[in-house]
C-alpha cells in the first residue's frame, strides 16, 4: 500500500501544478490558487509517508 500512497501523493503534486499553470495561463486566480493547495497538500502528505518509512526501519 505504501507505494500506491507515494504514486497518488506524486500524482496529486502532478495535477496541482497543471492546475497552477492553467490558471495562470487563464487568467483564473482560484484555479491558480487551488493548484497551489494541491501542490502543498501533495507535498506533505509526501513528507508523512517518508517520516511513516523512518520509523518502519
């Protein structure tokens, strides 16, 4: 399960900066913004399963 988790958090990072791009490219700030939120929340859960690995070992 852990590697489909870091596939979908990477994925999720993915998407938030297409979104970003998009936005910007568009003129939309709240797309712009909501891929930001992605890319962050993204992030973090990436940082949670790296810190759930570290205490595997």
């Amino acid at each position: 399960m852990g590697h489909r988790d870091k596939a979908r958090n990477t994925v999720r990072v993915a998407k938030g900066k297409t979104k970003e791009v998009a936005g910007k490219i568009a003129g939309d700030e709240r797309l712009e913004a909501d891929g930001r939120t992605d890319q962050k929340l993204g992030h973090l859960m990436q940082a949670g399963e790296k810190v759930r690995d570290a205490f595997k070992e």
